[in-house]
C-alpha cells in the first residue's frame, strides 16, 4: 500500500503493530507527557516564574500612584534630572511605569526586604525584564501587575524592555539598584 | 462526470491532474514561492543588521524587513504552498476534478490581493508592528484588511478541498479510505478552519479599532485570542507537512509506510 492510493482495505488499521512502530510511539507519548508536565512543574518549582497577580488599572490612576510615591522618596536624580532614584520603605508598594521608551523611576531597594512592585504600561504593550537575572513579565496598558520581590543579591540591575513596542523599543533600558542595608 | 479531456496524465509520476485543478495548483504555489523569495531577502537584511560587524539597516527600516519578514514567511508563503498541497492532495490523489473552480480562483486572488496589500502597507512605513500587531500599538487599517482579505481567501480554498472530497466520493472515484497523505491534509485543513476563525474574530475588531468603529480592544484578550491562530497556524503546518513528507517518499522513491 502506498501512502498516496487509498488503502487497499476499507479497514485497514486493523492489523498487528510492528515493534520499532510500537517503540516510537511509546517514547513519543513519554516524551510528550513529559514535556506537558514540566510546564505546571516550571510554573510552580521555577525560579522565573511571577506569580501572576493583576488588577485592571487606568494608566492615569497607575501613574498618580507612582508620582506620590516618586515625590515621597526621591534620594536624587540621574540622566540630567529625568530619572528620579526612589528609596522607598520596605515592605511599602512600589510603582514602575513603563512607556514609550522609558521604565520610570529609578528604584534603589534594599536587600533582603520584601517589596509589592506593581508595573504597568501607560501606551502599549512592553515586556518588563530584568538583566542579569532574567526575570520576565509581560506588561499591557490598563493592567497593573503586581509583583512581591524580596531581592537576594546586591548590584545594579537593568530593566530591558523584550516585547516590541515600535521604534524605539530596542532603546529602552531601565535601572534598579539593590544595596546591602547596614 | 466531468470531460475526460480536463484530464491529463503526468508522464512522469502517472498522476492524473484535472486541468483546472493543476493550473490553480501552480499559481498557489508559485505564490508561495515568490513570497517564500520576498521573506528570505528581508531575512537576510536582518541578519545583516543583527550581524554587529556590518548594522545594515536604522532601526525604522529594520522594524519595517522584520514585520515583512514574519507575515511573509509564516504566514503568507506557507498558506499559499498548502493551498496547492490541498488541491493536489484531493484532486490529484482521488483522480476526480476540483470543486468549483471558478471558487477557487476567487480565494486565489482575495489571498493574493490580501498579501501583496499587506506588504504595501508595511512598506509605507506606518505598520511596522510586527507579526503579532500588539493592540493598542497601531498599523494603518489596510495592513488588518490585508489579513482579512488573505484568511477569506485561504477559507474559500479550505472548503474547495472538502467539497472535492464530497466530490470525489459521490462520484466514486476512489473506494474504501482516502489515502494517508490525504488523511494528513484533511486534518491540516480542519485546523485551519478553527485557525482562520480565530485570525478573524480578533482581526475584524481590530480593523474596525483602527478605523474608529471600535473605541478599544482589551490588549490580554487581543493577544490571548491572536494566539489562538498564531499557534494553531503552526500547527496547521505540522499536519501539512507531515503528509507532504509521505507524499514525496511515495511519489519519488515509492515508499509503502504499511
């Protein structure tokens, strides 16, 4: 029988399996559920993984949370006064705006402390990621985000943007600083 | 039955090819090619801009080869070469003639169309928005009608091919089963109905986003739903191209898989 004529009879599945024909099917199929079951696995064991947690959010409301926040703990300013660096309180909620083609502001947390860091777009679609951990979260206008960050290891981090968000995407590049608190 | 002259026999593989039927076979996948050749040129552009050494393109242009590039290849070459696996795979296969071909060459022209628009309104410059086109990141409205226009096309030759398939048992062209490799076609074509369908339900909202009819389209459902026919669209090839593999084992080295 040939694969491209019509099998010679009208049942024709009805015949015994070859062992190498059974053999791959088995390892396809282990392969297979092995495959489906690390994605829960990932999910819950992985250490990339955010947990998910997202309220719906106008872009006007999100921003006023960040500026209160912005005017409350600015320590000082980089990039010719554009980029406030905010040092706000463990444990406080934080706000992280990303835009055409800025993440805004500047976090400085400390180490070991606990932080609810919220993250939404004011424009398009941008994908949070921070470098060089590689931790990854896709951020959409009216959705805030949220985030419980407890940072293990000091340093200047930076934040990339990874989803394409028109002409500028490949220049936005954020920062965060993580000190060790004495 | 249809005139015997539609019917010729290739005197190289014995296949029996309805005239109508090759003839739409050849313009799809000489489609598909040429947009096959169009995406591997923007491929090597970017390349050549990726490539550090050399940074051909600014970015705006960059932007611009790699959306192009996306529909091209994924979308645009792929579609088009199953639409002829499709006909070849009913037509040639059950030796009957195609269902309505006068159908088939009005999908033929509304994927063309649709394509070629696409690929204008990326030129222009205003729709550089990748394959994905993220709402609410906007392209000009003909980029979405583009898309429209090549899905109705594609879904008009998805059912071309089911009712060659009715054609060809009605008039009994073939007894028992279909073939394997047309089994592999039948399911790319089912996929590709629920992968048009959902292409449609999240691009016809979005056109009418970018003409104004539509005040706002929620961006996680927009990518949840768009998804629905990225995904499935892949998938779409898997099938085909399994059943393409068979065929060719049969057809040029004469393979029996059973």
């Amino acid at each position: 029988m040939s694969a491209i004529l019509p099998p010679g009879r009208a049942i024709w599945w009805k015949q015994p399996l070859d062992r190498v024909e059974g053999m791959w099917i088995i390892i396809a199929l282990l392969w297979c559920l092995i495959m489906f079951f690390m994605m829960p696995y990932w999910h819950v064991f992985g250490k990339q993984n955010t947990p998910g947690e997202a309220y719906r959010i106008t872009p006007a409301a999100f921003q006023a949370k960040a500026q209160e926040v912005v005017d409350k703990y600015t320590v000082r300013t980089e990039g010719n006064g554009q980029f406030p660096v905010v040092k706000p309180p463990a444990g406080s909620d934080i706000y992280l705006i990303g835009r055409l083609w800025q993440w805004w502001p500047i976090y400085e947390l400390d180490k070991n402390q606990t932080y609810r860091l919220h993250i939404s777009s004011m424009d398009w679609q941008h994908g949070f990621s921070l470098q060089p951990d590689n931790i990854n979260l896709q951020i959409s206008p009216g959705y805030d985000m949220v985030v419980t960050v407890k940072p293990d290891k000091s340093g200047t981090y930076a934040i990339i943007c990874n989803e394409y968000c028109g002409i500028g995407h490949h220049t936005m590049v954020g920062r965060m600083y993580i000190v060790d608190n004495k | 039955m249809a005139n015997t002259t539609e019917y010729r026999i290739c005197p190289d593989s014995g296949l029996q090819f309805h005239k109508p039927a090759e003839t739409l076979m050849k313009v799809n996948a000489v489609a598909a090619v040429v947009f096959l050749l169009v995406g591997g040129i923007l491929a090597l552009l970017v390349t050549l801009t990726r490539w550090p050494a050399v940074h051909l393109l600014p970015a705006d242009s960059f932007y611009q080869a790699l959306t192009a590039h996306g529909l091209d290849m994924l979308i645009f070459w792929i579609i088009f070469f199953e639409i002829a696996v499709l006909y070849f795979c009913s037509s040639t296969l059950l030796r009957c003639r195609l269902a309505t071909p006068r159908w088939a060459w009005l999908g033929f022209a509304l994927m063309l169309i649709g394509a070629v628009t696409t690929n204008v309104a990326i030129l222009r410059g205003r729709s550089s928005v990748m394959m994905t086109s993220y709402v609410p990141m906007p392209a000009e409205p003909v980029f979405y009608l583009g898309l429209i226009l090549f899905a109705v096309g594609a879904l008009i030759g998805c059912f071309v091919f089911f009712g060659t398939l009715v054609v060809a048992k009605a008039e009994r062209t073939y007894e028992g089963s279909i073939p394997l490799v047309t089994f592999g076609a039948l399911t790319a074509a089912i996929i590709a109905i629920f992968t048009i369908a959902s292409g449609a339900i999240i691009l016809i909202p979005t056109f009418l986003w970018s003409i104004g009819y539509i005040s706002y389209i929620d961006p996680l459902m927009y990518r949840t739903i768009w998804w629905a026919f990225g995904h499935s669209s892949q998938q779409i090839n898997v099938a085909a191209h399994v059943a393409v593999w068979y065929a060719i084992a049969a057809i040029v080295f004469g393979a029996k898989p059973m």
